[in-house]
C-alpha cells in the first residue's frame, strides 16, 4: 500500500487529488478531442472557454463587481513587485508600503526604482514577529501596499486596512481565496497560483480599471496592464496548462463551498495546530498570537538540540516540507487550502507524542 504523504511546502504546495487527476487526464486527451492540453493553440475555440471560465470563476468567488479586471499572467508575483509601480506610480509621487516581512521588503525594493516609498508601517524590530499596529498613510500617496501574508515570517493581516485614504495593492499571493474579504474594496490584488489556486506558472491579478493610466511614463507593450486587459489575458501566449490547473482548482473551490466554507476549514486546522503548539512547552511559536498566519505556521523548539531529531521524525513519517525557511530556521507548517485537516491532526499528534518522550 502506497504511504500516506502529509504535504507541508510552502510552495509549490498541496493541490486536491481530483485536480491532479482531471489534470492528468487532460495531458493526454483534452476534452475527448485526442489532443493534449500542453498543444492545443491558446487562441483556439479549444482553449478560450478555459480562461473564459477560469476568469468568471474569480469574479464570481471573489464577488467582484463590474470595475474590477481579472487577468492571468507570467512570471509570478515576483514581476508583480515591479509591475504595479511601473503602472500606478509616477517618478515624483510617494506609495506607502508596509514593512512585514521578506516578500514586502522585496516589493519595496523594486518600488523605490519608479518613485518615492515610505514606510507606512513596519515591524522590522520584532523580527518581522507581528503585524503593524498602527498605520500611516500620506494621504497623496498613489497607493499603499500591504502582503496579506507572509510565508516566512508566519504572520497575517487579520483586519484589512480598507479605510487607509488611499488605492488599496495587495500582495495575497500565499491566502489568496482562504478566507472572505471585501476584495471589491482592493483597487489591485496579486498572487502567485502556487499556494492556494493551482500550479506554478501563473500569476493572477485582479485590477480596478480606475486607476489605471494615470502614469506619465511609457510602459512596455507587454507590462501595461491596460493591454492585457483589452486582449482578455491573450496579449501573448498564456500558460496554458497552469491557466487549466488553475480553473480545476477553482472548480474544486465552488463545490466545496466558496471561500466562505474554505474559510471555515482552514480555522479548525489553524485552532487544532495553534492549540497543541501552545500546549506543548517543548515548542514555541515566535509569532504574536493576534497576527498568526492559519496558512504558515512558524515555530522552534524550546531546546535547539532536539530540532534535527524531531525534523527526522517528520520525515520519516512522511511530513514533507516541515523544515523553515533558510533564512530564519526552525520549522514552518503550510496548511493551505487543500491540506486535509487529517494532514494537521497526524502532525499534532506527532507534536504530542515526541513532546511525551522529551518532557
């Protein structure tokens, strides 16, 4: 019998059974057509309707109203940091971004390259350990820029700050579509599909059409979001096959309920795991307890001698992905969408467990 795998990465990530399987299926034959999903042309009456249908499954998740674009590009969230500045922000004007973690500081660094950044908010001095308590926002700011989560640092943005006076950008790449918000009220949304939406390779944006075109310099053919938007997300050739992957796992996320029964799962997996870390005095987790993560869970043991031996526990019993970032250590549990609530029970009871034999 083939071994449970308890999949615990960061990303890419954990994706449902019935994904892989329908995406499986399409590699050989796509739609009973004897064609494969990976060579049928993106502009043919094959391949429209997935993007179609992907596209309208977002705004009908998201509950998106008619302001607001929906597009599927390349190159990840990463191009995204330079991508949103080029076209919302002017050489002489200020955006506000706030400083929590890796994947902000990042986005900073590339906004500093189109105009003026200021720190609206950071929490650099705790590690990156909790999330501003206070914000402030110029209010002639083109906009402020917030990462709804942050997968290295484990911690996330429980109250949005809608009311911030200025275009509200979000980077949501690691909970996207994990819990309700109002996402009407973000003028631009990205995220990297690997996490929650799909597979690697694809990058979706969410744009409010208002605050485009309001930059005084010449944007690249390619890079102007407004072209991609007249052009459907067609403007060159889509990744197909990720743009797919991403339209079974929004297929998968409407038949289980929406966002708003997803939302329900992830709690008790985040309730389960924060309960039994905090139980347990042989682990800690560092992050303040108001502004945990329910997708990345970061947490060390009491004693930094045990951690190799609780890491080889893990993999021995099939717990991928446990091991923390490379630049913090530890150990990190990504509880994304598709993660079973059996995966966190298996791990907490190995928590509980190794803590017995170690107290």
């Amino acid at each position: 019998m083939k071994p449970v795998i308890h999949n615990f990465n960061a990303g890419p990530s954990v994706l449902p059974r019935e994904v892989f399987e329908e995406a499986s299926k399409a590699i050989l034959n796509f739609n009973d057509t004897g064609l494969s999903i990976l060579e049928i042309g993106h502009r043919t009456s094959l391949f429209q309707p997935v993007m179609d249908e992907a596209r309208s499954l977002v705004k009908e998740l998201m509950q998106l109203g008619d302001k607001h674009e929906v597009l599927f590009l390349h190159g990840g969230a990463t191009t995204q940091f330079m991508q949103v500045p080029m076209n919302l922000l002017n050489e002489n004007d200020i955006a506000s971004y706030t400083e929590t973690g890796t994947w902000a500081g990042k986005a900073i660094k590339e906004a500093k390259l189109y105009g003026h950044v200021e720190i609206a908010g950071s929490t650099k001095t705790d590690n990156y350990c909790s999330i501003p308590d206070e914000l402030s926002v110029s209010p002639t700011a083109a906009y402020l820029h917030i990462t709804t989560n942050e997968t290295i640092a484990g911690t996330q943005w429980q109250a949005i700050p809608y009311d911030c006076g200025v275009p509200l950008v979000a980077d949501m790449s690691s909970d996207i579509l994990s819990r309700q918000l109002d996402f009407n009220r973000f003028d631009l949304i990205y995220a990297g599909a690997q996490k929650n939406m799909g597979a690697a390779g694809v990058n979706l944006v969410v744009v409010n059409k208002e605050i485009l075109g309001k930059v005084d310099r010449t944007i690249p053919t390619i890079l102007d979001y407004r072209n991609h938007i007249s052009e459907g997300s067609m403007l060159n050739t889509p990744p197909v096959f990720a743009v797919y992957v991403v339209l079974l796992t929004l297929r998968w996320l409407k038949a289980k309920g929406g966002v708003a029964a997803i939302e329900k799962l992830n709690d008790e997996k985040a309730t389960l795991f924060y309960n039994t870390l905090d139980s347990l005095p042989v682990f800690r987790g560092p992050v303040a307890k108001q502004d945990r993560s329910r997708m990345n869970a970061v947490f060390v043991m009491e004693n930094p001698a045990l951690e190799n031996e609780f890491m080889e526990l893990c993999k021995k019993e099939n717990m991928i992905g446990i091991k923390g970032h490379r630049s913090v250590g530890g150990f990190r549990v990504s509880m994304y969408n598709a993660l079973t609530i059996d995966s966190v029970k298996a791990l907490t009871d190995l928590m509980k467990d190794f803590a017995t034999k170690k107290g």
